[in-house]
C-alpha cells in the first residue's frame, strides 16, 4: 500500500491543501480503526479524495471508498489507479448469478477490520443537493449491527469539481463528521430514511455558519 500513501502525501494533500482548503468539524469522530463505514453525500469525484485525505498516514492503509464497478474499472488506467493507488472497492450496478452476492467484497473488508466510504445516493447528484438514499446501506448495518456507522457532510466538492468537468475552481470546502451510530433494529427503509435525516441535519449546521 506504499503507492497508495505516496499518491497522498505528493498529490492528494496539496491538493486539497492548496487549492481548496478544508475546513472540518467533528473530527474526532472519525474511526482511527476499523472496521467502521463512513457515509456521506455525494456531489463530486474529489469527495472521494478529500474525505480519505482527513485520516492519518497510519490509518489511511486501511480506508477504502465503494465505487461503480462499471467507472472505476472501465479501463486499464482507470483500474490501475482505483486499484493501487485508492484501493476502491467495486460494486457492480449490474449483477448476475455468476458474480455471486453484489455486497461480497463489502463484508470482506467489514470482516478483515477496514475503514469503508460509502455514498448512498448511489451516484453523483447536482451540486450541494442531497438525493434520497438507497437502501443498500441498511443491508450492511443489518448484517454487522456492532459496525458503527459515521455520517458525514460534504460541502463545496461539487463546486470545486463540478460533475462533467475537468478544472479544478477554488473554493473552500466544509467537511461535517456527526457521531457514530449503530443499526437500531428498525426496518431497512426507516434506518436509512434515519440515517439520511441525519446528514441533512448535518448540511443545515454547515449552511448556517455561512
């Protein structure tokens, strides 16, 4: 995983360093260990990169982002990158009998004690808009109910990368990390209805302080 901490230290953190800037709240609520799940609204490629680069050196080994298979490994290059240098866990969008269960490679990083970033819109909305979630992540809360689950709110990404474009646009982007929580037992659409609620409340405390 050296490559992967290079990629980091050399392009990652300067980046968001020094053409954007991150201004964070509730940090010490990120998992320093696994396993644990991040979930976070989702406008841009870039939160991807700028959530991860929050974590220390020595925790970022074990931090890995769910991606669309049918993105992150559509090409040789692309495979390359998602696979060395982010360690991106694949879902397919699409699946088949002969793939086997489309959460497999999930519950083996949930068991092998990972860090994992899901975003449960599913794919990149409009900028600075929540789309409603999928219900994929109660799945996951349901089957590993100890796992804690850390919903987090990214603002500014969706500028700063618009979806479709190429250039970088300064502009500070805030980052707000709520507490964890654990699944409560309730059914999978009012757990992720629960969950959602939780990071608008977390989007509103942002767009107050503007």
């Amino acid at each position: 995983m050296w490559l992967k901490k290079l990629f980091f230290i050399l392009f990652i953190r300067p980046l968001v360093l020094l053409v954007t800037g991150i201004h964070i709240k509730g940090r010490e609520h990120l998992p320093l260990d696994g396993s644990a799940i991040l979930v976070a609204n989702h406008n841009s490629h870039l939160d991807t990169l700028v959530i991860m680069s929050l974590f220390p050196l020595k925790t970022l080994k074990k931090v890995r982002p769910i991606g669309a298979y049918d993105y992150f490994f559509k090409n040789s290059i692309m495979r390359w990158i998602s696979t060395h240098l982010i360690d991106v866990i694949a879902l397919r969008r699409k699946v088949s009998k002969d793939d086997g269960h489309p959460f497999e490679a999930i519950y083996s990083a949930i068991d092998d004690g990972d860090i994992l970033l899901l975003f449960p819109e599913g794919s990149r909305g409009e900028p600075e808009e929540i789309q409603p979630f999928k219900t994929g992540i109660a799945h996951i809360a349901q089957k590993y109910p100890n796992t804690p689950i850390i919903p987090l709110y990214i603002h500014g990404a969706g500028k700063v990368l618009p979806k479709g474009e190429a250039l970088f646009v300064p502009f500070i982007i805030d980052v707000n990390i709520g507490e964890a929580i654990l699944y409560d037992g309730s059914e999978k659409e009012v757990y992720t209805e629960n969950l959602y609620q939780r990071i608008v409340a977390l989007e509103k405390e942002v767009k107050n302080r503007e």
